[in-house]
C-alpha cells in the first residue's frame, strides 16, 4: 500500500475514484538523525508498485517505521497533478516535454517539503515509487529536455535531497509494456512510441552508470518473488552497514 495511512486506490486516472495522498507528518523532528531515503526506479511495467509494497512489508516485518510513498502524487496537490499529467485526453496541441518536467518537480516539491523530509526528520525510512532520476530519463534522455536545465530545475523542487539508495527495476521495453493492463496505460505509454521507451530504458542505465555510489540495477524479467528477494536482500546490507554511500552499481 502506497500511503500507509490512507486506502490505496490504483486507479489515479479515473476521476470518479478518491485521491490517495500521504498525510503531511504531524509531529516532524521527533529523534535525532534521518531515515533511510529508498527510491525505486524503471521504465513502465517493471513492477515499481509490487516491490515497493513488498519492500515496505519486509522492512515493516523487522520493526522500521516506513513510509511508502509514489510519484507524481503522494500528496492532496501531487495526486491532482498526477490526474493531469497522466490522463489520456485529446489535446489540441503535445504536451511539450518541459511543461511535463516543470509539473512533475512542482508536485515532487510538495511531496518532499510535506510529506518526505519531516519523514526522514522523525528518522522514519520512506520508499518512494520513482523520484527524480524519472524526470531526467523521460524528459530528459526520452523527450530531449537538456539534462543540466533538468537537474537545475531538481535542485530547486528538491532542495538537493537525493536518495541513499535507488533501485533500478530493468527490464526491456516491450516486456514492460506487455505487463500493463489496458486500463493502466498513461499517457507516455499510449502516446509515446517504442523508440522513446528505449531511450528512457537505457537513459536509467546510464544514470545508474553515473551514479554507482547510489544506484542497484535489478534484473526486473524475473519472477516476482526472485525480484522482491535481491531488492531486500540488498536494503538489509545497506541499512545494516550504515553506509548509504559505500555501495556500488551492480546488477543483483
Ligand atoms: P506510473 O504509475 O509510475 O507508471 P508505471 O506503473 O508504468 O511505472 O506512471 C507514471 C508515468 O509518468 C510513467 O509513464 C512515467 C512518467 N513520469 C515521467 O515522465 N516523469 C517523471 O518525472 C515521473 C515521476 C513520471
């Protein structure tokens, strides 16, 4: 479940369907030092929100305070700007890719002010269903929006907080798309052809290449169960060794 104070409604794009938010943290501050900050990334269909609940579950089960979280939305604004974004709509005219990135970090700011750092305060660990690193792939590597106005527009809709550690659930395009029920199809997967899935795919794998203090690339075609087994195999070690940025890119 996403918001684990709130019912989890799958359904972002219907708009007869409640909004799901995560409730801003009522009490931030509480102990000294921060929670573990997880961040799962990948391309459409690699199975973010299974291992995400999955991960929270096993966390959960050996006694840390999670908090599971998704972008866009997360929050009463994000999830209203989630409906605009993803909706398949007739338009008069495409959307143009950094409208797409301005309204994705304006609702990862509100995420992150309300919701993810008075989390981490409270040294609570919160899982977040893609972050950053999407924007840069999708807008950047898939649509041609120059990385450095992204990570200039990161910086200020995050205030530089970055992950301790990002999963990359990597599976090929058409494989991903396979998976989506035709219900779940957004609009990057309807109107975006095979050819911008690749350049996101391999944008996530060069990401992960620049960032291999930070990154674990997944071999996200297997089964389920084998998937959820190397990503809580892989948050046990990190947060057991206390050393966020020890790790290194592998694939698990
Ligand atoms: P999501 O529900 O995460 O889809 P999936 O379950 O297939 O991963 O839908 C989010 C869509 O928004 C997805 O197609 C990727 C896109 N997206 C961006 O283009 N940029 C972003 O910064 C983010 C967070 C998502």
């Amino acid at each position: 479940m996403f918001a684990a104070e709130t019912p989890v409604d799958h359904s972002p794009l219907s708009a007869a369907t409640p909004v799901r938010y995560t409730p801003g943290v009522q009490h931030p501050g509480a102990p000294d030092g921060r929670g573990w900050f997880i961040t799962i990334e990948g391309p459409d269909g690699a199975g973010k929100t299974t291992q995400a609940d999955a991960l929270a579950d096993h966390l959960r089960r050996d006694g840390h305070d999670v908090l599971l979280t998704r972008e866009p939305g997360g929050t009463w604004l994000g999830e209203r700007v989630r409906n605009v974004l993803l909706a398949r709509t007739p338009t008069t005219a495409a959307t143009d890719p950094m409208t797409d990135a301005i309204l994705f970090n304006a609702a990862r700011r509100q995420l992150v002010t309300e919701v993810i750092r008075p989390a981490l305060a409270q040294g609570r660990t919160v899982i977040c269903a893609r972050y950053a690193d999407s924007t840069l792939a999708y807008q950047g590597y898939g649509a041609g929006v120059p990385l450095d106005r992204l990570r200039a527009l990161q910086v200020m809709a995050t205030d530089g907080l970055e992950p301790d550690l990002t999963f990359l659930l990597d599976l090929p395009v058409e494989a991903g798309l396979e998976r989506k029920a035709p219900g779940d199809v957004t609009r990057f997967e309807a109107e975006f052809d095979l050819a911008f899935h690749r350049r996101v795919r391999d944008g996530f794998l060069a990401l992960a290449a620049g960032s291999p203090g930070r990154f674990v690339v997944i071999d996200a075609t297997r089964a389920t169960i084998e998937v959820a087994t190397a990503v809580n195999t892989t948050a046990d070690r990190l947060i057991e060794s206390g050393e966020p940025k020890a790790y290194a890119a592998r694939t698990t």
